[in-house]
C-alpha cells in the first residue's frame, strides 16, 4: 500500500497549492495551459515517487502542429496519467459528467476544456459530447478518448465506442492509436492497491479518417494499430 499512499500524498500535498495558485488564474485569464503544465509535473512526481515508470515509443509518429484524437486501450485508473502528460501539446479528454462534479477536481477538467460524457444511451447526450469535442480540436487542442469507454476487468481488448469514430470522420482530423500495457498488473480494475512496475505507451503513426469511406474500416484500422502494440494475449 506504499506506493498508493506515496501517490495519493502526492497529489494531495502539491495539487492543493497549484490549485489555489492556477485554477483562479485559469478563470480569471482564460488560460488553462498554467493549470494544465502544473498537473502533469504534479503527476510525474507521484509516479516517481510511487516508482511507476513509464516508457514511451513512437512519440515522434505525432504530427506537429495539428489537432489530433488520441485513441488508446484501457485496462487500469493508471493509464490516464500514464498517457496524457506524454502527448506533444496539450490535450483535453472524454472524461465521465460525475467527474465535473468533484469539487475542486471538476473545476480543474471544467477549465482544461475537458468533454463531459453521460453514459445513458441517450442519441442527443452523444450528439452534445461531440460537439464538444469538435469545438475543442477548432481551438487546435488534441482530444484523448479510450476508445473502449471502461477498463477492461482482465487486459484485453474491449470492443469499441462508436462516438469517437463519429467525432473522427465529421472533423477529419488524424487518429493516433496508442497501445498501454503494463498497468494492468499495477492497478487492477475494483482495487485501490498500487504495484511499482513499468507502464509501457506506444504511439502508433497517424491514420487519416479520409482514407475510410466507412466508419466501421476506420474502426478496424485503429483497433489493429493498437492491437499490434500489446502482448499477444492482450489482443482478442
């Protein structure tokens, strides 16, 4: 239970200070990139701290100076951290409404231009989220979805949500896979217990929405980038 104690202090001791210091400049200014730099330093502390390690490849595969949707697995509450403060740029991400709620937290995703999601199966909660997310990429910031919309309970791969692919082919903006292995033995679904261990992220060259008439070819294509970054038993 050290290494989760270590993170939780973590993020407690020095997120309370940045939020103090940045959130009210982030309202007061209309910019979020102080709030948003001084997250991901707070985050790799804790992962140090908590001895998680994360070893990045195929970064330099992400086009400079345009908007992208990252789109990953996801099989651990550590892979967020894991993967966002290594994407070039800033990003926001679909994130759960119940999470805008938290105090303190939510305003935090609220000013980072983060997009809410409601999980009722609702056509017009699906259409609200995805304009959303378009305004977001207009304003040149990247969006990160896992594209499986939960934690897979056992590492492998989940099927995937269609609102992401939707989100791609109405903007044309690049897709870029990303495969995340590791944390599944880390941080596993339902507990709280942290393991020290290597989080491994691999981003996957871009794929163009425009090369696929269909939604569904899109879906294939980015499915088996991030398929061919994880273990063999991961994929099926």
């Amino acid at each position: 239970m050290i290494p989760s104690l270590l993170l939780l202090a973590t993020f407690v001791i020095l997120g309370i200070p940045a939020a103090i210091i940045f959130l009210p400049w982030s309202i007061i200014t209309g910019n979020a990139l102080p709030l948003y730099t001084a997250a991901q330093v707070i985050v790799r502390t804790g992962y140090f701290l908590a001895r998680i390690r994360v070893e990045v490849t195929g970064r330099e595969l992400v086009p400079a100076n345009t908007a992208c949707i990252f789109m990953a697995n996801h099989v651990s509450n550590l892979d967020p951290p894991a993967l966002i403060p290594n994407i070039p740029g800033r990003t926001s991400a679909f994130v759960k409404r119940s999470l805008m709620h938290i105090p303190v937290f939510g305003w935090g995703l609220k000013q980072g231009e983060f997009v809410p999601v409601d999980r009722d199966g609702r056509i017009e909660s699906a259409q609200e989220s995805i304009a959303a997310a378009r305004a977001v990429l207009a304003k040149n910031i990247h969006i990160t979805t896992f594209v499986e919309g939960t934690r897979s309970k056992d590492g492998r791969m989940l099927p995937f949500k269609k609102g992401p692919f939707f989100l791609a082919k109405e903007t044309g903006a690049p897709c870029i896979p990303v495969s995340i292995w590791g944390t599944e033995t880390m941080m596993s679904k339902g507990s709280m217990k942290i393991h020290p261990g290597t989080a491994h992220v691999t981003f996957h060259g871009p794929i163009d929405p425009a090369d696929y008439e269909r939604r569904e070819d899109l879906m294939v294509a980015v499915r088996a980038a991030i398929a061919s970054g994880l273990p063999e038993w991961m994929r099926t």
